[in-house]
C-alpha cells in the first residue's frame, strides 16, 4: 500500500513538472532552436570534453579523431588541439559568454576565446548557443572579425516531468533537461542534429573531489582540465545570479546534472540512438560504456 500511495505521489509530481514545463516553453517560446537546419555528415558524433582525461585520448587517438564528426565545448579552443583537430561544430551553454554582466572570471574567458576563434578558425566552423544570445556582443563580434563562423541557436528551457510530454517537447527542441553541464547542452544538440550514434570522451566530472571550503567561508573547485598545465582553485559563483555558491547548491546541482544524463539516456533510447561513453576516467553512469582501444565497435 505504501509504495503505491509513493508511486502515485510520484506520478503526479511528474505531471506537475510537465506543466510547469508547458508554461515555461509557452513563456519562452521566442528563445527558438534553429537545429532543424543542421543536418548530421555521418552517423557519428565525437563529443570532446575537456576533462583531464582526455589528454591521453588525444596523444593516442589524434589521427583517428581528425577524421571524425566532432562537437568540441567551452574552452577548447584556448588549446593547440583546436587547430590541430579543427572540429566544424562548437557548443556554448553558459549564458555568461553572451551577457555583459557576468562574473569576472566568465568575463577574462570570454575574451581570450573571442581573440583565440578569430586568431585560430581558418575553416568553416558552426557554433551552437544558447537563444538568448542571438544577438549578444559575443557573436557580433566574431561575424565581424571575417571568420568563417555560423551560428545555431538552440532551446535551453528547461524541460522535466512525465515522460510523454517530456519527450514531446523534446522532439520538437522545445527545451532540454535541466542543462547544469554544457554536455548536457552538446548530447541533445547531437540528438537534435540527426546523429545515430555519440561517443563521449573527456568527461571527467570529478569536480566533487577537489572541493574544499576555505578559511574565509568560501566553496573553492580545483579546476581541471586537458589543456591545463595544473589544477587550479577557484571560488564557485553562479554566473547569472554572481551570489557564490554554497555547498548544498553545489550538490544539488551535481544531482541536477546526473540526473539530467539518464533523463537523456531514456530520450536518447527512444529515438534509436546509442550514446556511448569512452571516457577513461568518468563519473557519469547513465550511458553505455566502452573503451577507445576496442574502437571502431560493432553496432
């Protein structure tokens, strides 16, 4: 009797969810995805994160990813490999590279990457972001500078609740899961665009175990990444509210995040595609896992 009194209490959360979702893409309806003019080259997607880890996928695997369909993220081309891959499609999911009023560490980001796209991009290279930097400073100004840089414009209202309308909207790119990770921004892009088949490699997620609260109160990250020379601390801000985050935020978003990748995994599955992740050091359970040694796999 109980765990059926708690799976209809569940039920009905998740009908709420989905009308809460129903009002935010109805609020929001002006922030439109222009995915369906993307079209997949192939049947397969490498999504580069930029998690320690894939220092070594990149020594070993350098050729094979230079003749692979790749989405790179975030900072990546602050890295010699951007060059050296040259990936035609780029994703951003923080809105903090399209507002002026951000936090400061955002902000100095922000423009070594706008002077490394202009300085570096000599091929065609699609960026996807978020719709409500249509017409942000950020891409103003690398459409000026002469690169040969389009833009897609993508939903990222958040989308929860009974499975359903869930997936309803997710099929017409109406939103996505609560988008915490700028992966979770790159999965549904690659789902949106046609791909059958995504292959994730550097997605670490080990944040949680450089955490620290510092003598001053403060949440400090160790930050980490492929192309850094070593960890770094910082202080953990949230980038549109600029408040710095307290330790149960943190993990609440941590869950939001993990949780967000199974919500993908369902979609991902009831659309016929596979999503595999090669990452060699990873934290994220929701996906198929294999090794990049055994690649190409069979389907």
């Amino acid at each position: 009797m109980f765990y059926s009194l708690l799976r209809f209490q569940r039920f009905l959360e998740s009908v709420y969810q989905a009308f809460i979702s129903l009002m935010r893409v109805f609020l929001r309806f002006r922030f439109r995805s222009d995915l369906r003019r993307s079209k997949p080259d192939g049947e397969e997607l490498f999504i580069l994160a930029n998690g320690p880890s894939f220092k070594a996928d990149l020594l070993e695997y350098r050729d094979l990813l230079s003749t692979q369909s790749l989405l790179c993220v975030n900072q990546f081309v602050l890295s010699d490999a951007y060059e050296e891959l040259k990936p035609a499609r780029y994703i951003f999911l923080d809105i903090g590279f399209f507002v002026e009023k951000t936090i400061p560490r955002v902000a100095e980001v922000r423009e070594k990457v706008i002077d490394a796209f202009i300085a570096k991009t000599t091929w065609p290279i699609t960026i996807y972001a978020p719709a409500e930097g249509r017409n942000s400073k950020f891409c103003r100004r690398l459409t000026a500078s002469g690169m040969p840089v389009s833009f897609a414009f993508i939903n990222r209202t958040v989308v929860d609740g009974w499975k359903p309308v869930r997936h309803w909207l997710y099929r017409r790119q109406a939103g996505m899961p609560p988008p915490q990770n700028v992966l979770i921004g790159a999965l549904m892009t690659g789902i949106g665009i046609g791909f059958k088949r995504i292959v994730i490699l550097g997605a670490d997620h080990t944040w949680h175990q450089g955490l620290e609260v510092g003598s001053d109160g403060v949440l400090n990250s160790a930050e980490n990444h492929f192309y850094d020379k070593e960890p770094w601390k910082v202080a953990i801000h949230h980038p549109e509210t600029m408040r710095r985050a307290t330790v149960h935020d943190y993990f609440h978003n941590l869950f939001r995040t993990f949780r967000s990748y199974h919500l993908i995994r369902k979609f991902a599955d009831s659309q016929g595609i596979t999503i595999i992740n090669a990452s060699r050091v990873t934290f994220i359970d929701a996906f198929e896992r294999r090794p990049m040694n055994s690649y190409p796999w069979e389907r």
